[in-house]
C-alpha cells in the first residue's frame, strides 16, 4: 500500500476522502500531462499532426480496458456535452424512466426537453422500485446513474443486465462517473445500451476528459444533430455520417485524452481486480462502523451491497471540524458525504470515527 500511496503526493498531508468529488492526479499522469505540453511548445504543429494516432491509442486502451470495441467508444470531454447530444438525438415523445433525486445533471437535462417522465424511487427496494417501473411504464429510455453521487446507493450490473434482457426495447442509457475505476466492468456483457462516464473522478485521470461507450445497436434508435469538421476524422470515424463522429464535432484535446489513456495503464500497473477488492474491504469497514454511530439513513442500512460513497449526515460545521483536522470530504444537502478509493487504509477510517466521537461528543 505505502508504494500505491507514493503515487499521490495529496496522500502525504491530507486523510483524503473526497474521491467523489474530486479524484486525485498521480504522479503518471501528471509526468504524460508535462511531456505532453513540452512537445506541444517545443514542436507546435508539428506535434499536433499526430493527434490522430494518439486518440486512436486513447480509443483502443479505453475500449480494451472495458470490452467495447474501439469503433464504439466516444471520446468527449465531459458527462452532460455527451448525454445532451444524446437526447439532442431522441424522439421528443419518448417516454423517460428517471431515478427521483438522482445526479442533476441528468434529470434536469431531461426535464428541459419535455419528455414524457416517469420515476422509480431511491431506497433499499431501489431494484424492486425499477422493475415495477419498467413494467407499468414501458418507457422509451431508462436514464440513471450506476451509483448514487448523494449516498452511494448502488445498482449491481447483473441487475442492469437482467433487466435489459427483460425489457429489450427499452434503451438503458447509464452516468457511470461515480463507478467506472472502482470495480472491473465488461461493458458488451453488461447489456447496457450507453455508458457515459467522466474520468476525473475514481479513474484519476484529471479534469477534461469522459468517454463514452456504445452497444452496436444505439445508432438505430438515437439520430445526434453535432456535426463538426472534426467528426469524420480518424481512423475510427472516417466515413460520412459516422454516428460517434457525432458526439465529436469540435477538436479534441490530446492533453485531456491522453491523461485518460495514462491513467488506464497506471489502474493495469496497479491491477483493477485488486482495486475492486480494496474498495469493498474499506466499503465494508467504513459501513459497520458509521452503522455503530447511528449515522447513516436507513436505506442504506438495509442494503446488503453498497458503493465506497457514505453520507454520514451533519452539516458545514461538521464538514469545517473535519477539515481542521485535515479530513477531506464534501458537503452535501443534507450532510457531509465521505469516499473511500483504494488507496486509502483501514487507518485513515479509524481516525474518521474517532473525530466523529469527538464532535458528537462535544
């Protein structure tokens, strides 16, 4: 562990637990960032003209690291320009399953539009809730996030699958930022139809860059409007009317594409499977523990499965009291949300409820 740790030099002044919301740049990210700008200012455009074999490696690591095929995997620099263009492509009297309270950035994207809206509710029968959903409302699209960003409620893929294979006709469309780098995910086997995910957060692959991955039957039931210049160039793209052309319009930034590919082969160095592992090691610690307390809300007591995301309740003091004992976490209303990625110990989460019995003490 103390070698994984090196990899993040914020982990040598902070107990960080803010991965949600901020994921950590490691220092081989950081090193192809720097090389990266160096060529940029010593070669101009002469460096520039290989942007195209570079974002093909960028598009081959992320296919190879999550089982899609290259020629499916979109490269754009944020979750909501993706999922936009998405809906930009969506009949307007489609029918919309949304999760109530899930990630704004996907629930007020739909509700701008007008689409036709129902809902399941988030709470330990979350996948009960679904399944009733799909079944009374036989909706077009099924928008949601795979783990919830407030709480950490989280949906398990075998779930997803099944209910896709259930109910076919509707087009699973998931925000996988909270999950993609936790857990190994094969996503031509998960059923679902798109996953859009950013990286900065537990990929740590820095700000700027999010992919997204297609199954080969989307383009039959999504028509995007963006068009660009850029949308038939490379390798992947090259041919008119290429739908991920479509979700590329503009020119893209091999700094930001780039970090992803780097940070993919530092999770490789590492070994995802061991990442999954630690992760629900301190999931499970940090659960028991904030139950002891009192402090987390029953749903996510009931639930037998859950993320490495907590909400542990309080308010801006709580969040300060923290901070001061350099315990990075965030604010959530209602609450003070904590997360847990690989790298962190089984130590840091003792010193976490040890300062949450001081300050409830208090």
């Amino acid at each position: 562990m103390k070698n994984l740790r090196k990899a993040f030099p914020v982990l040598r002044q902070y107990v960080y637990l803010n991965n949600a919301s901020c994921g950590l740049l490691s220092e081989k990210v950081f090193e192809y960032r720097q090389d990266h700008d160096l060529d940029l200012l010593i070669s101009g455009s002469v460096f520039r003209d290989k942007q195209g074999e570079i974002l093909e490696k960028v598009r081959e690591t992320v296919g190879d690291f999550f089982n899609c095929a290259p020629n499916r995997v979109g490269l754009i620099h944020n979750f909501s320009s993706g999922f936009n263009t998405l809906l930009e492509g969506t009949d307007k009297s489609s029918k919309i399953l949304l999760l109530k309270e899930d990630y704004p950035s996907i629930n007020w994207a739909v509700y701008s539009r007008e689409f036709d809206v129902c809902y399941a509710k988030i709470d330990e029968d979350l996948e009960k809730n679904i399944e009733n959903a799909l079944t009374e409302n036989r909706p077009d699209l099924f928008c949601f996030s795979i783990v919830q960003y407030e709480n950490g409620i989280k949906l398990q893929t075998a779930f997803l699958k099944e209910m896709k294979e259930k109910f076919p006709d509707t087009l699973f469309v998931a925000d996988g930022t909270q999950f993609i780098g936790t857990e190994r995910f094969d996503f031509d086997a998960s059923k679902i139809d798109v996953v859009i995910a950013s990286g900065y957060k537990w990929m740590n692959a820095g700000y700027g860059n999010a992919i997204m991955l297609f199954q080969e039957d989307v383009p039959k039931k999504i028509n995007p409007k963006s068009f660009g210049f850029n949308s038939l160039q490379g390798k992947y793209k090259a041919h008119e009317g290429n739908f991920l052309g479509k979700f590329e319009p503009g020119h893209q930034d091999t700094l930001n594409f780039g970090s992803a590919m780097a940070a993919i082969k530092f999770i490789n160095s590492v070994g995802i499977d061991l990442i999954e592992e630690r992760i629900k090691f301190l999931s499970k610690k940090a659960k028991e523990e904030f139950e002891k307390l009192g402090l987390l809300e029953e749903a996510v007591v009931k639930r037998t499965q859950h993320s490495s995301i907590f909400n542990i309740g309080g308010d801006a003091k709580l969040l300060q009291f923290l901070n001061n004992k350099n315990i990075i976490a965030s604010l959530k209303n209602p609450g003070v949300r904590v997360s847990f990625h690989y790298f962190n110990t089984e130590e840091e989460i003792d010193l976490l409820v040890t300062a949450l019995k001081e300050y409830h003490q208090k």
